[in-house]
C-alpha cells in the first residue's frame, strides 16, 4: 500500500484453519536451521545438555537470543531452575555430538571434549560459535517452552556451520 492509502484497520476473527501435524511438519521440515546444544551447569560437576535447532537471535541492543524446549522434555524443571544457560553453535564436524545431546542418556557428556565458559558453563570444544545467557523471559509456546536469554559473553571460531534440514544434517555449499 502507498503513504495516501494507509492499511485497513478491520479486524479479522475468523477461526483459524485446521492444520494437518505431519504436513505442518514436513513443510517445516524444509527450512534449514543450524544445530545448537543448550547446556546448564558447570564443566566439574552437574551437567544437563539437549540438542536445539530452535534458535535464533532477536535482538542487538540488548543482545537477545532464543530458543525453546519441549514440555515434555525431562530437561525442562532444571531449565527453569537455573538463570544461566549456554549455547554451543554447532561446527560441521560435530554431527555425532548433536546426536548424542538428541538422545536420552545417563551422561550425555561422556567422550566429549568440554571447555569451561567466562561463567563456569560447560561448552564444547570445537564448535562454531559459544554463547553465555541468563534467562530474561519464558513464554508459553504451544507444546513447548519459550527461552529468552540476554548474552553476557560470547566467542566465535572459524568453521563452517552444522545444518539441519529435511530431517538430515547437511553441510553448506557455497552458491
């Protein structure tokens, strides 16, 4: 619309259509995302971690990401419990681990090789990109719990990000 026809200020309350599950799925399927592991505690002692795929940025000023865990999730009580949290942003190479995080397991940890964040955090060694939060907000998201974190400290390597898309890892080309 131009400046001289402003939009329509009507209100639509039509009930929304039913959406098939699977075929919301499979569309959904089709956007790529990068692969992160969420992780709480600190590299000596208790540890929790899952893999996350829902993730993403929202703001600069301040610093903002988010990103949201199941509610059924067994993770889900420790999440609420603790203010920091951090994120691993997920090299090429590290396609095993996401799939260790992904799975259930006594210690999901096990074999990987960790490094401790500037907040005592257990990150993992080798990945793209760490991200320190503490939690600011969580929000009602349908079947899952929304996260919003404001970033207090950050670092980034020199590798090529671990992709998901089509309910398979992938690797970029460049186009």
């Amino acid at each position: 619309m131009t400046a001289s026809n402003p939009l329509p200020t009507e209100t639509y309350t039509a009930e929304p259509p039913v959406i098939d599950p699977a075929a919301y799925r499979a569309v959904m399927g089709g956007f790529a995302t990068g692969v992160t592991v969420i992780t709480l505690g600190s590299t000596n002692g208790f540890r929790l971690g899952v893999t996350a795929s829902s993730f993403n940025t929202v703001s600069l000023d301040p610093p903002l990401i988010l990103w949201s865990l199941a509610l059924k999730a067994p993770s889900l009580a420790a999440f609420r419990s603790h203010d920091l949290f951090a994120v691993s942003v997920l090299a090429n190479h590290q396609k095993d681990i996401a799939l260790q995080f992904a799975r259930p397991a006594e210690d999901k940890f096990a074999g990987i090789d960790m490094i401790e964040g500037a907040n005592g955090l257990p990150l993992i060694k080798g990945a793209l990109a760490h991200i320190e939060c503490r939690t600011v907000a969580r929000y009602a998201g349908g079947d899952h719990e929304i996260m919003l974190g404001q970033v207090v400290s950050l670092r980034r390597d020199d590798y090529a990000p671990l992709v998901f898309q089509g309910g398979k890892f992938h690797g970029l080309a460049e186009v």
